[in-house]
C-alpha cells in the first residue's frame, strides 16, 4: 500500500527561522530539511498509512498537529496582523502508482484514497476548529505527485476585501449639463474592513468622454506594517468643466484603488439634453458578430412635443470572412446623427407615452479594416491603411432602430425606457436596444 507523506510547507511571509525549529518529537532541527518546507511520514500525523486516528502523547498526531498552528501564529514577534492557516489534504493516486497498475484497481484506488482524504479533512478540521476562522482544512484531488500528502502553509492575512468608494456631485448625476459649467465630484474611499487591510492607493477621476483624461488622481502610502490600525479615511474632491463642444453626455468615472490592487468605481452621466440614452446594433451572419455599433443619445424637448437632437458613436468591432480572409478593424467608424422626432407623455398608464424618432443628417467616417488570407502568411493584403467600409445602417428619414415604429417599449424600474428589436433573414441581420431616459432636472 501506498506510503502517506504529510508535507509542511510555510510560507516566506512568516519568519523561516522560527518555523525552521518546529518539528516532531524524535527528529532534531539538523535531521529537518532545509529552507521554508519540511517532510514527516504519516504515522506522525496519523496511526498508519490508512488510519484516520491520530496518536497521543507529546510531539504526535495531535499534539504535534496543534503546536505547529500554535507556533506558527505566534511567529511574527511584534505584529498584532493574525496569520492565516491553510492545511489541504490531497486525494488521488500517485503517478508511478498510475503507470504500473490495471484501469480497475485505479478506479478502486482513487474511490478509496478520495474517501480517506475526506475523513482524514474532518478529522484534522476537528481539532483546529477551536482557531477559528484563520485556519482552513479543504480537500482536493492531484494525481501530480501530491496524492496521499497534507499540505500546511502559514501566511499573514492578506487583503482580500475590495475598498469602498461612495460619490457625490454637484449637480447630481443624470443632470443636464452646458457648456462652461462645472461639475464638482467628491469622493470618499475606505479600505478599513479590518486591521490588515492595505490601504487606499490612489482615488481618481477621469472624464471617459473625452478619452479618458485624468481630472485627479493623488496617491497615498500603504497603511503601517503590523496591523497596528484600520487605514485612514481618503477623501478628494475634484472640478470638472463641461467643454465648448460637449459630447451628448459627460461621462465621468471615480475609481478608488488601494495597494493590492483591488478596486471600487462610480460612473457618473451628465446628459446635455432633455432626454439621453444610448443606442447599441449588432450585425450578425451565422454564429458571428460583423459590426458592432454603439452611441449616446441625447435630446432636447421644446415642451410642445418636438424633439432635436443628435447621436454620437462609433462601430467598435468588425469580424468578417470571406473567399479564405479574415478582416480585423485597424481604425473604427465614427458617425454623429441628427435626429428629429416627437414625444407624447399620458397619463394613463393603458394608453402609454408615444416616441418616434427619425434621422435627418449623417456625418461619417469610414470603417477601416485589414485583410488576412492564408492563414496570415504573408501579412495582410490589400491598399495602405486598409479596406474601408461604409457602414450603411441609416439612411435619411429612416426610423431610428427599425423599419418600423419603435412602440412603447419597456418602461425600466428606475424610469428608463427601453427598446429592442431583432431582423433576422436566413441566420443573418440585425439587433439592437435603444434606451432613453429623463434627464434629473
């Protein structure tokens, strides 16, 4: 029967000469291995390589077993930061065992030394329990050599929670916006879900409407080493001003990110009409996305039920095959619409408000893409800069969306209206959602 070996294995984040010295009775520190990982055989965990009991007495089974965790907490002289314990006990079959040994005695291995695996995982979670939740006992199955062994590593608690950013604005967020004014954001950020947390990093806010231009950004060092305090409170406050030439809607973007990495964000939409939304159409063949087209949508209503406005936007994504080529999108298309069309609100909920859209002028650039045959061999093919494409979804007087009235669509708990269509011919057309919404003032 195949030996179990119990395999300790710590981590660099603990003092390896403290751990070094924690070893079973019987066995000195010189007999130990080396370096941050040493071996035991199982009967220094357990009665046998197929028993789930441990043994008695000092420097065994249990004893041993709640000494190393002890130790191994207590490591870090100084430091108030709790040390996490994670013990995971292997099931499978070890790999020279796979090589010499018949399908059906593997199966009945396997289904054996999973069952063991798991009973010896209570039995070990049994009696670290009285830790707490800094010491974890799982199970898991490895046929790469660790089958039949139990791996204990000893780390400080790391920060696994994500900070917390919470936002205001002045105007509020979803309000019409003009030219010159400004907006100011304030933006609070807490890593404080516990004493180890790393601490807030940088807050920043960036105006994604006009490419992602930084408005502010500080950076703050990480909290004090030792988990001596929760980390402190970060606030900033930052200015921004709507442009001459604003887009449909100001989009800003609050992202609060501390020193592991982990991040919170807020995005903030400030229309410059009446109504805005957005509008995004996929054209689709069998199983494959063409173009993939996206926009904001913004209006201004006169209060008599006149609507004028624009939509802005781009087609992001080109996939299309032909004759042995493949075309990837090298330079998007870029299009801004007029749009013209009429809004009746009721107040009866049977009869619904009326909304038809229609599409006046286009500007546009032409999507760009290169060709790639033969696998690529050769490099792409075709004129300097690549092919272009028009992307022909509109044409003047055209109903935004569809051939046909958009309907009421579907009013959205939070107000916003949204509409959805699919034209489909022999696996191959077009689907798309309109969303509209009221601007907050």
């Amino acid at each position: 029967m195949e030996r179990f070996i119990a395999m300790i294995a710590t981590s660099a984040a603990l003092a390896l000469g403290s751990i070094g010295l924690i070893v079973p009775s019987g066995q000195s520190a010189a007999q130990a291995p080396k370096g941050p990982s040493q071996s035991i055989a199982a009967d220094r965990l357990f009665n046998g390589p197929d028993s789930t009991d441990m043994p008695g007495g000092a420097g065994r089974g249990t004893s041993w077993l709640v000494d190393f965790v002890t130790k191994a907490q207590q490591a870090q002289a100084g430091s108030k930061c709790p040390i996490d314990v994670d013990v995971t006990v292997f099931a499978g079959v070890h790999p020279g065992i796979v090589k010499t040994t018949t399908k059906a005695d593997l199966d009945r291995l396997r289904v054996e030394n999973q069952a063991l695996a798991f009973a010896r995982r209570d039995v070990i979670a049994s009696i670290l329990k009285g830790f707490g939740p800094s010491v974890r006992v799982t199970s898991e199955v490895s046929e790469q050599g660790l089958a039949r062994m139990v791996a204990i590593s000893a780390h400080s608690a790391q920060d696994k929670e994500k900070p917390k950013l919470t936002t205001t604005s002045k105007p509020t967020k979803g309000s019409k916006v003009q030219p010159g004014q400004q907006i100011v954001v304030t933006m609070k950020a807490r890593d404080d879900a516990n004493a180890w947390q790393s601490g807030i990093k940088t807050v920043t806010l960036v105006a994604d409407s006009e490419g992602d231009r930084l408005i502010a950004g500080p950076t703050y060092p990480p909290a004090p080493a030792g988990c001596v305090g929760t980390p402190p409170e970060r606030e900033v406050r930052a200015t921004y001003t709507v442009p001459a030439n604003p887009p449909p809607v100001v989009r800003l973007t609050a992202t609060a990110m501390d020193h592991v990495g982990l991040t919170d964000f807020d995005v903030g939409e400030f229309p410059t009409g009446d109504f805005y939304g957005t509008f995004t159409q996929v054209s689709f063949t069998v199983g494959r996305d063409v173009y993939r087209t996206q926009a904001d949508i913004v209006f201004n209503h006169d209060g008599k039920g006149n609507l004028t406005g624009t939509m802005t936007g781009r087609q992001v994504h080109v996939d299309y095959s032909t004759g042995g080529c493949s075309f990837r999108m090298v330079q998007p298309g870029r299009f801004r619409v007029s749009l013209v069309g009429a809004f009746t609100e009721t107040s009866s909920p049977k009869e619904g408000s009326t909304l038809k859209v229609f599409i006046r002028d286009i500007e546009e650039t032409v999507l760009r893409a290169e060709a790639l045959c033969d696998g690529g061999r050769g490099g792409p093919i075709g004129p300097p800069g690549g092919w272009t494409f028009k992307m022909g979804v509109w044409t003047p007087e055209q109903l935004l969306g569809s051939p046909s009235p958009l309907g009421e669509g579907e009013v959205l708990p939070d107000g916003t209206r949204q509409y959805k269509w699919t034209h489909e011919t022999g696996g191959a057309g077009t689907r798309g959602t309109v969303t509209l919404r009221r601007a907050a003032n």
